[in-house]
C-alpha cells in the first residue's frame, strides 16, 4: 500500500501511524481489516489537505462532513462512505482515548443512506420448471421434497435442515419449526409438499438414517446447509433455470407470491416468523402494477367508471 508522501503534513500523518500500530499490536486486528483502516485513513489524510486541514486537533462535525462529501465526489458509493466514516470514528475514539482530542467529531454525523438490498425472487414459472423433477431415485427425490417444503412453507435454510420426522404432522398438513431465538411456529404444509414428503420417507431408510432428521446426506447423517445450497444450484443448472437457485431466493420467492396474490402482510411476517413486521416490508416487494391493481379492485374512491 502506498503511503502519503515525505511533503505530507506530520501533525495528520503521525497520529494515523500511531493508530495503525495500535490496531496491529494491541487490538491484533487481521491483516485485512488493519489494511482497510489503513486505506480509508490515508485517503482521508489526502482529502484533509485539500480542505486546509492540517491537524486533527482541528477537526469538528462540519469538516468530517466536508470529507465524506469529497470522498462521495471521488466516485465511493454509500457501503464505501460508511466504511471510511466508520475508520474516521474508531480513530478519533482512539485520540479521545489518548487526549489527542477532547471530543469525538465524528461521533455526530449520520451514516449515508443505503439502498435496501432487496434479494431476487424466482417468477413462478421458473419455479414450475425448477420443480418439475421426476426422477425416481433417493437424492432427487429428497431434494424434490426439500426444494417443495422451502418453497411451499417459506423456511429458512437453518430450519430447513434442522427439521425432524417427529414434528411432521402429514394428516393436518402442519409442521413445527425451529426459527432464530429457539421460537417455535407451526406451519401449514401444501398438497405437494405433503405428497414428496411421503414419498422420500418410503425411501429414507434406504440411507440408514442416524438419527431422527428429516433430510439426510447419502451418509445417513443430517443434511448440511452448505449440500443443500450445493444441490439447489446443480437443479437450477439442471432445469435449466435463467438465474442462481439459492435457498434464500426461494423463501424469497414465497413471500412475494403470498404477499401478491393476499396483500396480507401480518400473515406472510408471521409464516416467515419475523418478529418485527419492518422485516417483513423490507424483505418482500411488490411491483407498482400490482400495488395499483390491488388499490383499483379495493379501495372504495378508487374504483373507475366502466
């Protein structure tokens, strides 16, 4: 990495070194992320100096946003600015630390705005083609029962995998799952769901399971999250599915379509057993059309002339 040059300002450059050295031989940070502190505070060093910053002992709230907006000029992105704002405070910390400053400046200044990552869904005749397998042996079997229950029900890959025979409840259609904080829900189960389940349970003892799981490996032993991801690609590819079938963009795929075809959002937050409904708006997305469909056909003032 280069470093500021000889003509740079001590009174910035020094300080920055000082915290550098801190974080290799007292914090034992990894090589990585004392590289990335390293980048992000050299950068602000150069930026200093063209906003007539000389020392460190000059910098308030207004100048750190003078610095993150010269750095949003140079082309960074809201992920990157947070990352050197974030390098900005933890040593400005360590100057407080070590009476360098007397307060924190940048402690005051808000984070740039993120975009909501919104993780893609798979349209429902992708997920027609994905599940159209038929052949007949164990492995593709289980996986055609796995990719159903994920998408029939919504899981979360841990929950998934985690799942056990005992808390099938095939004659109501229903299964108890294990959700993040040891939560329990009950969920229904679809028709399909229910008909490859069955039909991996009369092959199941051909693995010699171990234990009591619901998805095995070949091995007998529980079904790994890292095997499912595997097998879940290898059937798009298969299939011959435009994008990446990961287990995420299923439980994904679920909540769009509930949410588009009932509009109910408590019920699809409570099937994907969220405990905060913001979760459940930032998860699932619908298109304007929709929105404006669902608006025209229900709402009293809405509703046009014919």
């Amino acid at each position: 990495m280069k470093q500021p040059n000889q003509n740079d300002n001590t009174a910035l450059t020094l300080p920055v070194d000082q915290f550098l050295n801190y974080l290799k031989s007292e914090r034992q940070l990894s090589l990585n992320t004392q590289i990335n502190y390293q980048r992000q505070l050299y950068a602000l060093i150069l930026l200093a100096k063209e906003i007539e910053l000389s020392t460190w002992q000059d910098l308030d709230s207004s100048a750190v946003r003078l610095l993150i907006s010269r750095s949003k000029r140079t082309g960074l992105q809201a992920r990157s600015l947070s990352l050197r704002l974030s390098a900005l405070r933890s040593f400005c910390d360590w100057m407080v630390k070590n009476e360098l400053l007397t307060a924190n400046p940048a402690r005051g200044v808000l984070n740039p705005k993120l975009g909501q990552h919104l993780p893609k869904n798979i349209d429902i005749d992708e997920i027609n083609q994905l599940l159209d397998i038929d052949h007949n042996d164990p492995l593709s079997v289980r996986d055609r029962a796995m990719l159903e229950v994920m998408y029939g029900s919504g899981l979360r890959l841990s929950e998934l995998v985690g799942l056990n025979c005992r808390e099938l409840n095939l004659v109501d259609g229903e299964i108890r799952v294990m959700g993040k904080g040891n939560k329990e829900r009950k969920l229904p189960l679809g028709r399909e769901s229910i008909k490859w389940i069955k039909h991996w349970l009369s092959m199941r003892d051909f693995l010699a399971p171990q234990d009591d799981a619901l998805f095995i490996s070949k091995l007998g032993k529980r079904i790994s999250p890292r095997n499912v991801e595997k097998r879940f690609a290898q059937w798009g590819v298969k299939q011959g599915l435009n994008s990446h079938v990961h287990p995420h963009k299923l439980r994904h795929s679920f909540a769009t379509h509930m949410l588009e075809s009932s509009g109910d959002l408590r019920a699809v937050q409570e099937l994907l057993g969220h405990a905060d409904l913001s979760t459940t708006q930032v998860y699932t997305h619908l298109d304007f059309a929709h929105l404006s469909e669902v608006y025209d056909s229900a709402h009293p003032r809405a509703k046009r002339r014919k």
